[in-house]
C-alpha cells in the first residue's frame, strides 16, 4: 500500500485541502495561478501516466510497483519553480482537472481552493473527468473508499 499516498491526503486535508462537495450549483474556477498555487504546495506528488512520463525529466519522476509519480519535497510538487508549474503545457491530466474531481460519476470540486466561484456556470463534464480511484492505483479498494469518505466528509 502507497503509505505516502495516505500521508499526502492526510496533510492536504490538514492545510484545507481535499474538502471534496458534490458540483450540484454553478460553479467555477478562476484560478489565482502564482498568487496561490495552494494545490501544487500542498497536493504533493500528482500521478502521471505512461504518456505523460515521456514529456518529463526521468529525474523529476519516482515509479512505484502501482505507478509514476511526480517527485515531492515535503508536500510541494517537485515541479514547482518560484511558484510557477515548470512543465505547465505538459503539467499531467490530474493537475488540469483540478479542483474537479470525478467520485462514482458524480462531479465534486475541492472547496478548499480559493478560486472557486458561484457566479457563473462552468463545470466540467463529469465524463471528461478521471475517476477518483485512478488517483490511488494498487491501492485496495477499501482503503479508497475510506480516503474518499473522509474527502467527502462534511
Ligand atoms: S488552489 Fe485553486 S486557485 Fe490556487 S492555484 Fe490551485 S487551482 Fe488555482
Ligand atoms: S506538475 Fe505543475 S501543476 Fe502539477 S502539481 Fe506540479 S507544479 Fe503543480
């Protein structure tokens, strides 16, 4: 099991982060980019896949028996640089999606990032979003659901 995984959620929700509610009313993002980058500080290593690995530095990455990883320092992505995404154009689909994430078909965003906005309606596609688990692979199913609870708890 990927005990740092389970740390990264633990601190993220710790620093507000990963407050996970259902996207039942128009909701936004507007980003506040280098004037918060919140997520990239505190979400730690984001998951990238085969594709994604083959337009990043191999020493930026750490592969696990479950999968590819983006290196941390502490919680902060490695890729961070003076508070900007140093791969931007090529950052991986979990950094693009967020603050949306996909939970058993259903759309949620993380009310902890401070760009979220109620005065226009510009919610994803739930179906363009990857599903929740996809962030933990290897992991057995009943700790997600733990995680995924604990996300989504009130
Ligand atoms: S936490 Fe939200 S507002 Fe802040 S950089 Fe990330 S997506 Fe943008
Ligand atoms: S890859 Fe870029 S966007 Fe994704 S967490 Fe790292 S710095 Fe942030």
């Amino acid at each position: 099991m990927n005990l740092t995984l389970i740390r990264a959620v633990l601190k993220a929700r710790r620093k507000g982060l990963l407050h996970l509610s259902p996207a039942t009313e128009a909701t936004r993002l507007d980003c506040l980019a280098d004037a918060c980058v919140k997520c990239c500080l505190n979400l730690g290593a984001p998951r990238v896949s085969e594709d994604e690995a083959l337009r990043i530095d191999p020493a930026a990455l750490t592969r696990t028996k479950a999968g590819c990883f983006v290196k941390s320092k502490g919680t902060a992505c490695c890729l961070l640089d003076a508070g900007l995404c140093s791969i931007y154009a090529r950052r991986p689909r979990g950094c693009i999606e967020y603050p949306w994430y996909n939970i058993g078909g259903r759309l949620y965003y993380d009310q902890g990032c401070p760009g979220i906005k109620h005065d226009r309606d510009e919610r994803p596609n739930v179906a363009d979003i990857q599903p929740f688990e996809h962030f933990f692979p290897g992991m057995p199913r009943v700790v997600v659901r733990l995680i995924r609870v604990l996300c989504t708890r009130r």
